[in-house]
C-alpha cells in the first residue's frame, strides 16, 4: 500500500482529472500544476497508472505534451494508443494521424473555481504558456525549443 501522502497527492490528481470536460484534454504537467504539484507531470502519469476503475476518471483526457500548443497520446502500447483515441474522438477531439491534438482547439482552460476547489497550484490556474520563473520578459537561450 502507498504512503498516505502518495495516496493524498494521487487523489488531488484524481480530483482534477475529473473536472476535463467532454471534448478538451489537459497535459500531465498542467494536471499536476492545478493538483499543487508543479513540475509534477511523471507524477500525474503515476497516478493514472495505478488508478483503479472505481475511481472512474476520464484518463483519455490526459496526454502528453508534444509543444507549446500540441499535445500527443502519451500511451505507447498501440492497443490502449487506439483505445484513447477512438474515446477522444468520440468527444470531439481532433487527433492527428501521429497522436498530435491542437491544444489551442481542445486543451482545458479551467476557470478559478471559488469554494470547494481543488487546493494547491499556482493560483493562476495551467496555462497553455508558461511565463519565466525569474521575472524576466526575456527568453533563456537554449537548444531545446
């Protein structure tokens, strides 16, 4: 059995799967951002994976991210790969022929919800564009853009 903070992190995660709507997704990173865990994406993915079926969470909903404004199925066995995407599709979400799905089109822009929230996070809720954590307006130079 997990330790009760894995078991407490896992179903904040849990909490805020729920709240994707029908027909967005939202990326393992911003799922762990609005659970309060930035930079928590493997996390996120974690808790997905031993999530059992009476937690009933809409897992097609979460992907990967493949850039700023796409994301990808992130499930590499083929069989849940074509699961996902025939559940997403059904939805609504446009996939791609290689898993890509436009997140300026379907990624989940959560609204701050008052009482009753799911705590943690940022505050400013998972953006599509992160800003520097430094305070500067200008981009780091680096090879992986």
């Amino acid at each position: 059995m997990a330790a009760p903070e894995v078991e407490r992190l896992y179903r904040l995660i849990y909490q805020v799967i729920q709240r994707i709507p029908k027909g967005h997704v939202a990326t393992y990173g911003q799922v762990a951002e609005l659970a309060g865990l930035p930079g928590g994406a493997r996390v996120a993915g974690a808790a997905l994976k031993v999530s059992k079926p009476k937690h009933q969470l809409p897992w097609q909903r979460v992907i990967g991210k493949a850039s700023k404004l796409r994301g990808r199925i992130a499930i590499h066995d083929p069989v849940g790969a074509a699961m996902q995407r025939q559940l997403l599709e059904h939805e609504g979400v446009s996939v791609g022929d290689t898993g890509l799905i436009a997140l300026d089109d379907f990624g989940w822009l959560p609204v701050a919800r008052q009482r009753g929230s799911v705590r943690g996070g940022s505050g400013r809720g998972a953006s599509l564009r992160r800003r520097p954590r430094s305070g500067s307006t200008r981009r780091a130079s680096s090879s992986r853009r």
